[in-house]
C-alpha cells in the first residue's frame, strides 16, 4: 500500500474484491445509455497493447458511446509503454508511483503522482518504469484544424493556477492551454466537504471522471450514486449532472471534457 501517495485509495479502494467475499455478485457498477459508473471491485485487467510488463483496464471506450477511451496501466517492473495509433492524441495522469517520459527529441522527463503529460497526434515518445506506477491515460482522435497544432506538454497539478468559477465554490485547474489548437481539457477540481456544484449542467460535452481523493454523492440523470476515489464515471452528452462532496476530508476529482470544436464537424 502506498499510503505517502496522496491518491492511494485509487488503487486501494475501501470496497476492493477481497472485502466483498461476503457479497458475491455484488458492485456497485451501473451502465446506462447515457451515464455509466465503473467501480474498481467490477475492474477487469489484461494486457495492453504494444505495452510491455503492463496490464490495463480499459474503463471508457466507443463501445459505450464515448469518442475517447480512458484506461488504467499498472506498470511493473522494466515495463515500457507502446504508441496509440495513427492521429490519436495522449494525456498521462500519474496516481501511484513513478515513470520516465521519452520524448522525440530523446529529453527525458520523470513523472510523479501529480504529474501529466500531453503528447501530440503521431508524436514519437515511450513511458519507462522501472519500479511500479500506476497511470490514468486518456486517448482520442485528434480532431484537425488548418494551421493548428498541439505541443506536446508536460506538467503537475501544483504548478497550475487557481481559475475563477464565477458562481462556483469549488478550486478549478486546466492541465492543458486552453486555446484552440486543442480539442479536450483536463480539469482538477477541489470540493471541501459539504460543496456542492451550483449549476445543475446539461451540456453537449462529453466527460470522464476519476475521482482522485474523497467520497460524495453523484447525480447523473434521474440516479443518484454514492461514490468514492477510485470511481470512475462517463458521461455522455447533455446527461444531467451534478457533484456534492460528503465525508471529513476534501473530494478531488480529475475530469476529462471536449472543447474547442463545433459539434457539427
């Protein structure tokens, strides 16, 4: 257990397999058409493609309606990373351990909890590991725009500033620029116990959602579902959904979301 790791219970959730010996058959996993939570008792890890010494669980994909894919890789021991395919863009989330980022001009850049990394469509990189670490990775198809391209970005969470949320109570980092030549974002949010989203949001945007520390309650369309880190939650256009943190310490959540492009392209 890597209980000095800030998002420990990522990878060791209080309803983990070994404490549901007495509930066979049970989860708390839901999937709907239009919202689904996927919990870490009902995950299901193999082999990643083009990876070696790593296993992955592929939470998201367009099988469920998403234009993205998340995935978790738990990477061992001399394990190294494989390419996404052809125009697919990257994001690389750091829960549990440390890795090494090989970029293409061979600059190495080590990740720790708290660290990301962005790398562009077709962009020649590697993730080595030569302990353990746990990653939360997002890919999807790079949607183009003429004269428009992405740079490959490699940061923390603490080095990012706090944004206004008009309205809003909670803390809000982006982990990417948020100019047009990208098309999704990466968002941290902060909820103290006890706050709660104003807005009640129905948007076009997709979104996936790792819950990194705390516990709340979700509402997503007509269901309201306890959740807790290492949840994870999709959700597809204009479900209605809404946020409030419950529990003694603060929630803290990591949200993918589409932007930048007009939803008829």
């Amino acid at each position: 257990m890597d209980s000095k790791s800030p998002y420990w219970k990522v990878t060791n959730p209080t309803l983990s397999p070994s404490h549901l010996q007495d509930l066979p058959g049970f989860t708390r996993s839901v999937y709907k058409r239009e919202h689904a939570l996927i919990t870490p008792e009902s995950h299901v890890f193999g082999s990643l493609p083009d990876w070696t010494n790593t296993s992955g669980a592929y939470l998201i994909t367009p099988d469920i309606g998403a234009h993205f894919v998340m995935y978790l890789a738990k990477m061992q021991e001399k394990s190294r990373s494989g390419l996404p395919p052809r125009n697919i863009e990257r994001f690389i989330f750091v829960v549990q351990g440390s890795a090494n980022l090989t970029d293409a001009s061979g600059t190495s850049h080590k990740l720790m909890v708290d660290s990301y990394a962005y790398l562009p469509p077709n962009s020649e990189h590697s993730v080595k590991c030569d302990a353990f670490a746990t990653l939360v990775v997002f890919e999807r198809r790079h949607a183009f725009l003429e004269n428009l391209s992405t740079e490959q970005i490699v940061g923390s969470t603490d080095k990012q500033p706090l944004l206004e949320t008009p309205g809003e109570v909670f803390e809000l980092r982006k982990l990417l620029p948020q100019s047009l030549h990208y098309d999704f974002n990466i968002h941290i949010m902060d909820f103290q116990p006890g706050e709660f989203l104003n807005v009640k949001e129905v948007h076009y945007n997709q979104h996936g959602l790792l819950l990194l520390e705390g516990q709340g309650i979700y509402r997503l369309g007509d269901s309201w579902y306890p959740v807790q880190a290492g949840d994870v939650i999709w959700m597809a256009p204009f479900v209605p959904q809404w946020y409030a943190a419950l529990g003694k310490t603060r929630s803290r959540y990591l949200l993918y979301k589409d932007v930048n492009r007009n939803p008829l392209q």
